[in-house]
C-alpha cells in the first residue's frame, strides 16, 4: 500500500513546519551542555513561539506594507523550499517544478526581503544588518551555487530528487570533488544560517549582530513568525546537506514503513548534525566582519576545486 | 678505467681538503689535484681522438668528441683558475675579508664543483646529469655568499632560489621525456640513457618532446642564463670571489649549454620540425640584446662582465639553434674560446679591483701604469670578448654570422646591432679603466700573471690559426650533432 | 567509470595534496606552514605506496618509505628546529592580496590541465588523471615562493614544488630509476642543509628572515 505522492509531500511539509522548533530546541541542549550550562527542554522553542503568537504586534509609524508582509512571505518561502527538498522521501511531485538552484534562488528571496524589512523603519542598527547580510550573501551565493553545481555533476542533474537517487543507489564510489564541495557547503551553511563562526546568534550586543539586528524591530506574531522561519531554515540546511551528501536511507517510493524508515533516519541524521555544527561552533571563535570575505572566498576556492577535481580526477 | 680515474682525483682532493684545507700547502694540494685531473682529461681525449666515441661502466658513462673537448677545457681552466686562486686568495687573507674556515670550505668545494661539473659532461643518464647540474649549483651557492655581506647573501639567495626553480622545471622535463622513453624503451635506467634516446628519437612521441623540450629549455635555459631567467646571475658572478666568478662564467654555463643541446639533439629527431632550434635562436638573440643594452649601465665592474657572460651565451645558443655544420662548429668554437677569454678577464678583474679596494669602475683607474701585466690583461682581454680580430671570438662569431646570413639573413642585422652595442659598452668602460694616472688609493699587488697569459695566448691562436687536429674534432662533434 | 578501490584512494588523495598546497598558499602562521608541508609529504608518500601496491613496481616501496622519511619526518624537523632556534614563531607575514592569490592559482590549476592534456591521451597508466594535480602543485609552490615574502615560507614553497615534481614522477612513470630518485633524495638534502645554513646567515646579518631586505642588488643607474 503505497501512499500517494500528494500526501508524503503534505506530511513531509508538516513534519519540517513541526519539526523544526525541536531540532533548534536540541541544538540549543547540546551547546549548553558542552558549555557547562543548564540548559531549556526541548520543548522550549514551542513556548517561546506560542508566547510570541499571543503578544500585540508593535509597529512603527512609518512602517511600510513590505515590514508587514515579510514575515508572512518568509514563512511561505521557506515552507516552499521545504517541500522542495526530500527528506523522507524521494518521491515528491514539486521536486519536477523547481530544481536546486531555484532552491538557492528561494533562500535569496528570503534574504533579499529579510534585508528589506531590516532597512524599513529606518533604524541604524537594522540598516547595519542588512548591509552586513548583503555583503555576506553577495559573497556566499556564488561559492553556495558552486558547490551545489559541483554536487550536481555527479548525478549529471541539478535536480535534488535525482541527485538523491543517484546517490543513494548508485554503487559506493569515493568521490573527491563531492568531498571538497561537502567542505565548501558546510563552510558556507554556517554563514547563511547565521551561526559561528560569521554571525552569534545569541548575541544581544547590536553591533556584532548580522542576522538578529535585520530582525530587531520585530514583535508578536511576526516574530513569532520570523523565529519559525529561522528555525525552519537551519534544519532545511542540514537537511539539504543530508539529501545532497548523505541520503542513504531515504524512502524510494511510498511504502509507509519505508516513509516511517526514512523519517526515524532523518531524524538520527539531523541529531548527529547538530552536535557536529555545535561542536564546530563551540570551537571556534567568531570572526571579525573583514575576515568574513577570506573565509566565504576560501569556501568559494574549495567548491572549485571540487569542480576542478571532477574533470581531471574522475 | 681513466675515466674513473678523472673522476676519482676531484672527489678524492675535494675530500682531502675539506679536512686539511687550511693547511699552509692547500692552494697547491689544489691546483694540483686540478693539474692531474687535467693531465687524465688529456689522455682521454686522445683515446677518443684514436678510438671514437664509446660508453664506459656499463653504458653510465658516454664519451665523444662533443663533450669530451668541453672536459678538456674544464679541467684545463680549473687549473689555471687554481693557479689564480693561491695568489688572490691570499691578497683576500691578508685583507682579512675571509677567514681560516672559510678557505677549507673554499677549497672543498671548488674541488667538489669540478666533480660536479665532470660527472655532468660525461654521464649518459639524463637523470644523473640534472643531479649532477644540481650538485654543481648547490656547491657554488654558499661560496657565492663567502664574504657574507649583506650583497653577497642577498645574491646567494637569489641564485639559490632562481636556480631551483629553474632546475625543478627541468626536472619535469626530464620526466616526460622518460615518460616518451619508457613507452619505446621499457622501464628502468635504460630509458634515460641519451645513446639509447638518440637511437630511437624518431619513435619517441613528438607532443611529449615537445611539451618536455619547452620545461628543459627553461630549466636548463635558467642555469645558461638566458633572458627572462638571468637575474640571479648579474649577482651571483659579481659578489662571489673572483676564481668563483670565473669558474661560474667560463665553466658552469657550458656545462648546461651543453645539456640543453644535448636534449635538442633528442628533440630534433623526434618532431622533426625546427621547433627547439627555433626557441633557442629566440632565446639565444634576445639574451644577446638585452644584454648588451644592459652592460651600457652598469658600475660594478664584475656585473659588466657577467652581463658580458649572458651575451655571448646568448650568441652560442643561437648558434646551436640555427644548427647546420657551419653554425654548430661556430658554437663549440664560440664556446671554447669564451671560456678562456671570459676567465682571462675575471683574473685581470680580480686583480684590478683588489688593487683599488673596490669593484666601482669609477674607482679603477691607471691600470696599465700601476701594474702593466694586469692593465694589458684586461685590456687584451676585452678586445677579445669585443669580438676584434685576430682573436679567437671574432673567428667563432664570423663563423655564426656567416651561418646566419645564409640560413637566416634576416636576423643578421640583430646580431650586429647586439655584438656592437656591446662592444661599446665594454670599450667606453674598459679605456678610462686601463688608460690615465694612477689614482691614490691604488696599492701595490704581486698578480698571478701566468694564467692570464696563458689563456690570451691560447685565444690568439685559435683566432689566428686552428690546429687540424682541432678542427676535425669539431667537424666529427657537429656530424655527431645532426 | 568503474576505478578499483585503489585508484579511487589515489585519486582522493591527489585531491588532498591540491588542497594542501592551496592550504599553503593561504596560511601565514610558520608553524600551521609546516604543518601542512608535512602533511602534503605524508599523502604522496601514502599515494606512493598505494601505487606501487597497485602497479607491482617494487621499488615504489622504497621510494614512498624514502619520501616519508625526508618529508615528513626529516625535513619538518629541520624547519621546526630552525624555527625555534631563529625565534621566529611568533611571525605572522603580511601577504599580497589571498583572495586574488587564490583566483590566480585556480587558473594554474586549469592551465596545468589543459597543458598536461597530450600526455593524458596517451598514458596507458591508471594514475595518468593525476599528472594535472602534479604540475598544479609545481605550479602552486612557484607562487608561494612568488608571493611570500619570508625566507621560510619562500623555502617551503620551493619543496613544495619538489613534492608536486615527485608526484608527477609517479604519476607519469610510475617513478623514476632508482638512481635518479636517490640522487633527487641526496640532493634534497643538500638543500635542507644549505637552507638551514642560509637562515642563519641571513638572520644575523639582516636581524629578519623578511626577504624584502635583501633588495639592495640593483641596476644603479
């Protein structure tokens, strides 16, 4: 009994929009413990939506159409680009429509308004964190495409369902190109999710803010909502990772024991990346803004070089 | 058997003077040791001259007239240079710009650059012949910075580095053409061996030679000194002492002329085209130019001489380049007599700038009234390098010239612009060195005069007269060289 | 593309070495330098030996040992006692633009490729793929040594270029004859002693490995 395509893109959507609130909730448990603090349940990400969702929206009088409607439209985008992904399965009937470098374009939109809504009020710190956003995406976008381009040449499709098939069916081939560009993605997932080493994102000092001062203004339901689209989107990075590098396990077709496979593993996979990121976060010190540019550019040199190593090596 | 013998008697001497090199007798353990070496070098000459060509320890070692004139000449200079050296190395003791350390080390490694340098020449293994260029580099490179002032570090640095850079890429040359040699030769030493190469070069794959032949002959090219790679050697001739700087000049640069023609010969028989010949005669006018134009502004004199060097290499590798029996005889001509010229100067050079404490033209003055010997030397000399009749170079580069008109008329008035311009430059430099009154601060010097006679009397002759036996020689290496 | 197993390791760690070379291009700390010279000489002689297993040419046993042994043992060694003995630790160099280093030795890259193409076509080897790594890390090591201006980085760059040449030596022949490869290895040494030597002089004389000092040979007009 097999279920239909419509359905596991549905049941996808919902378990990343319910899932993503708990995957922020664990990585905050493991930095935590490996920072020696207490720390929240897990359920906490929930609590802080919840109370975010009952609070009175607070706006500035000179705030346009596009500060109410960003977070709204980042909610959607990001929703979207979830249910371009595969994460339980491959068999997803938006995966024909949009291939990964329209997912890249989506994360742009996402960017490109949360950079809008920063600069709306007119306030300097939110005018800081958009151009800082912008000069750290203006730098990202390139190495990010690179290394999603390199990651497509080994399935000879830029699209993610065939890329995932070809992966995890394929016979097991050591591929160094895939292992340059698996360093570049990561190098430059942890610049656009905004963690350490480029953005802090538990900083409260405005001035070392990228990503938390583009969404200062914010109160109640939008921020409630610009949370969850956070959240959202740092596990949609891990999990294009997985998809990309590492999709074993992932369901073929509708079974609902492979789906119920696919999700438990998923879900292992997802645990096991947070604790790696938290790892590299607790690490590493963050970078000063100037050095920023070396480290995306050395990103960039290393999709290359994966690109690189796909012709002359294989 | 007497060709391990030449071998043996450098390495040995070396040996012993690394141990016992400051020993009052050193410089005549030294030039003794080169006397012998060079008393061998006859003997295997005249065994070529009577047997032909052959291959010694098992095909390691190949001997034919091509390179075994240029081991004669080695030795030969090195002797003389030996001669140079006790006279003016003391002069430097007794100025205490070097200390007792330092000369053992001096004389080893003289002794362990001639090693060197004949191992080079002689081995048929391309392989042990890039060692042997990167032995012969490295002996001279902390002699270059003896004096350890800070030009003299900054030019053994620069050497060091260039030249590896320059002998790395041959490196990689030598490994693409064992790559063509081992797809017709096989695997293992046998590949590598040039009699082998020479005798199936028409097999070898003309892309890879070519490809090879391009990293050869900037590598190679590099230790020639050839233009764009020469700017370690203006340096590197000018800061050393002086028997170094002529070793370097006269020697050293055959030695790698002599490899790199060595692997045209291989590349020719390949591709069948003239492409080797065509980039030396390129990089053989442009050394020669760029040269010549140099040596108008220069001030020190060894750099004037060492850019002089860059000159005439450049005109022996076009030579080599153009080929064709009248070119190639001028080449191993040009080769010959420039080795005895060029050290002949670097000893009068020596000298001079010892008498006046400096190495600033401006400062030499009154030479051939303060001490004739030195003064005539250096005028002599540079009469010779400026290509004037009746002296030895104005025959080779006749020669050269005649070649050129005939195969490739239309770079002859290049040739001529190159060779005039420097001899103007030498001469508008070398007159007031020679002419005028002796200025104050000029000291007193007992020179080493018998080396410099020697050698200008042996370029006289073989500009005037060359003796038969010589000249067949040559013509058996240029048929060799086809 | 069906590699074996062992071609497929090769190829990765070609890979490793390209990337250790640009590693080197970037860093500026001595130590991290040294670092990562040992470890580009610990993937080919690993690289090496793989080949030699593959190919059954036996004396790439001993070649890989040798490089081993001298690259990763040896010469670091040398390099980190200098370092101490110079008290240089602490130097971290200024240099030219890294981002537009970086572009610049991209294109090396692809031009080595595209220059390494005839001999690709025809190698019958199964390392033939990697010749284009070699000569990109010749390539690599002449732009550190371009590009850098501190005595010790300039030499690490040049045995950088040294391993790439190694690498090419087994990429496209399976190694040289025995006695080339000895001869290269003594020779290798020679420079290690010479450069040691060289560093003192240079620091006594300069009070600084900074190479930029030493400029004073000029054409004087």
């Amino acid at each position: 009994m097999s279920l239909h395509p419509l359905f596991i893109e549905l049941l996808q959507v919902a378990l990343l929009i319910a899932l993503a609130p708990a995957f922020a909730g664990w990585v905050k448990i493991v930095k935590c413990r490996l920072q020696g603090r207490t720390s929240p349940g897990i359920l906490q990400p929930y609590r802080d939506i919840r109370r975010l969702f009952i609070k009175d929206v607070v706006l500035a009088q000179n705030a346009s159409w596009i500060f109410r409607f960003t977070p709204y439209l980042i909610f959607g985008v990001t929703v979207l680009a979830g249910g371009i992904i595969p994460l339980i399965s491959t068999d997803l009937p938006l995966a024909d429509t949009a291939d990964i470098i329209a997912l890249v374009m989506l994360f742009v939109i996402i960017r490109f308004f949360t950079a809008l809504a920063g600069m709306d009020i007119g306030t300097a710190f939110g005018g800081m964190g958009s151009s800082r956003e912008m000069m750290v995406s203006a730098l990202a976008e390139p190495a990010m495409l690179m290394a999603v381009f390199t990651v497509s040449l080994a399935s000879s499709s830029t699209s993610l369902t065939r890329m995932v098939v070809v992966m995890s069916q394929g016979e097991f081939v050591i591929r160094p190109s895939l292992a340059f560009a698996l360093m570049a993605f990561i190098l430059v997932a942890l610049a656009e999710t905004g963690r350490i080493p480029v953005d802090n994102p538990d900083t409260h000092l405005e001035l070392t803010m990228i990503h938390e001062a583009m969404i200062l203004e914010y109160s109640g339901q939008h921020l409630a909502l610009m949370e969850w689209a956070g959240m959202m989107k740092l596990t949609l990075f891990f999990a294009l990772g997985i998809a990309a590098f590492v999709p074993w396990g992932i369901a073929a077709g509708g079974q609902p024991l492979a789906l119920l496979m696919g999700a438990v593993l998923l879900i292992l996979k997802l645990l096991l990346g947070g604790v790696i990121m938290v790892l590299i976060e607790t690490g590493l010190a963050k970078m000063r803004i100037f050095r920023v540019p070396e480290y995306l550019g050395s990103a960039f040199l290393l999709a290359t070089l994966g690109m690189i190593a796909f012709f002359i090596l294989e | 058997m007497t060709l391990t013998l030449l071998l043996w008697i450098s390495v040995l001497v070396a040996a012993a003077l690394a141990f016992i090199g400051d020993w009052r007798y050193a410089p005549e353990v030294n030039i003794a040791g080169s006397a012998l070496t060079f008393a061998v070098s006859l003997a295997l000459a005249l065994q070529v001259y009577q047997t032909g060509a052959f291959l010694a320890a098992g095909d390691f070692f190949f001997v034919d007239p091509f390179n075994v004139y240029l081991v004669v000449l080695t030795t030969f200079v090195s002797t003389t240079t030996a001669v140079f050296s006790r006279r003016y190395m003391r002069v430097e003791r007794d100025h205490g710009r070097i200390g007792p350390i330092r000369m053992r080390f001096y004389h080893a490694m003289f002794q362990l650059f001639i090693f060197a340098m004949l191992m080079a020449l002689l081995t048929n293994n391309l392989g042990v012949l890039w060692i042997s260029m990167e032995l012969a580099t490295l002996a001279t490179v902390l002699l270059v910075s003896l004096y350890r002032t800070p030009t003299a570090i900054e030019a053994a640095w620069k050497y060091f580095i260039l030249c590896g850079v320059g002998i790395a890429q041959a490196l990689f040359g030598t490994v693409l053409l064992y790559f063509a040699a081992e797809r017709v030769l096989g695997e293992g030493g046998n590949a590598l061996l040039w009699t082998n190469l020479n005798q199936v070069s028409g097999q070898l794959e003309p892309t890879v030679l070519r490809l090879a032949f391009v990293f050869l002959m900037v590598g190679y090219g590099t230790k020639v000194g050839l233009v764009p790679m020469h700017n370690w050697l203006p340096d590197a001739h000018s800061e050393g002492p002086t028997p170094i700087s002529a070793v370097l000049s006269g020697l050293l640069l055959n030695v790698a002329l002599y490899a790199l023609v060595r692997c045209k010969a291989l590349v020719d028989g390949s591709t069948g085209t003239h492409m080797a010949g065509n980039m030396m005669i390129g990089f053989g006018l442009l050394s020669l130019l760029v040269a010549s134009f140099s040596m108008l502004r220069q001030k020190d004199i060894k750099r004037l001489f060492a850019y002089s060097s860059i000159e005439h290499m450049g005109i022996a590798t076009f030579a080599f380049g153009l080929g064709g029996p009248i070119a190639t005889f001028g080449g191993m001509l040009h080769m010959l007599v420039h080795s005895l010229t060029k050290s002949a100067v670097f000893f009068s050079v020596g000298h001079a700038s010892q008498m006046h404490g400096t190495q600033e033209m401006a400062r030499i003055r009154g030479l051939i009234r303060g001490n004739p010997a030195v003064g005539w030397g250096l005028l002599l000399g540079v009469m010779a390098l400026a290509g004037m009749p009746p002296f030895g170079l104005f025959a080779s580069e006749f020669l050269i010239l005649t070649a050129t008109m005939k195969q490739m008329p239309l770079l002859t008035p290049l040739l001529l612009i190159g060779l005039a311009v420097a001899f103007a430059g030498l001469f508008r430099r070398v007159q007031p060195m020679a002419a005028g009154h002796i200025p104050p601060w000029q000291k007193p010097l007992a020179a080493a005069n018998l080396p410099v006679a020697l050698h200008m009397v042996l370029v006289l002759l073989l500009g005037i007269y060359l003796p038969g036996f010589l000249a067949t020689w040559f013509q058996v290496a240029v048929g060799l060289l086809k | 593309m069906s590699h074996s197993l062992v071609v497929q390791l090769n190829l990765l760690l070609a890979a490793l070495i390209l990337l250790s070379s640009f590693a080197l291009l970037m860093q500026r700390r001595m130590f991290a330098i040294l670092h990562i010279f040992a470890w580009q000489g610990f993937f080919l002689g690993v690289s090496t030996a793989i080949i030699g297993y593959a190919s059954g040419v036996h004396h790439l046993y001993l070649s890989a040992l040798l490089t081993l042994a001298m690259k990763v043992l040896l010469l670091p060694y040398i390099l980190y006692k200098l370092i101490l003995k110079l008290k240089i630790r602490r130097e971290i160099e200024n240099m030219v633009n890294v981002p537009a280093t970086m572009m610049i030795g991209i294109a090396l890259v692809i031009f080595s490729y595209h220059l390494t193409e005839p001999i690709r076509q025809l190698s019958v080897l199964m390392t033939r793929a990697t010749l284009a790594v070699a000569l990109a890390t010749v390539m690599l090591g002449m732009l550190m040594m371009v590009t850098r201006s501190h005595a010790v980085s300039q030499i690490i760059g040049f045995l950088a270029m040294e391993n790439g040449l190694f690498f090419a030596a087994t990429s496209a022949t399976y190694g040289m004859p025995m006695v080339v490869e000895l001869g290269v290895a003594l020779d290798l040494l020679i420079v290690a002693f010479i450069f040691g030597i060289f560093f003192f002089h240079i620091n006594t004389t300069f009070d600084s490995l900074d190479v930029d000092q030493m400029a004073k040979l000029k054409e004087t007009d």
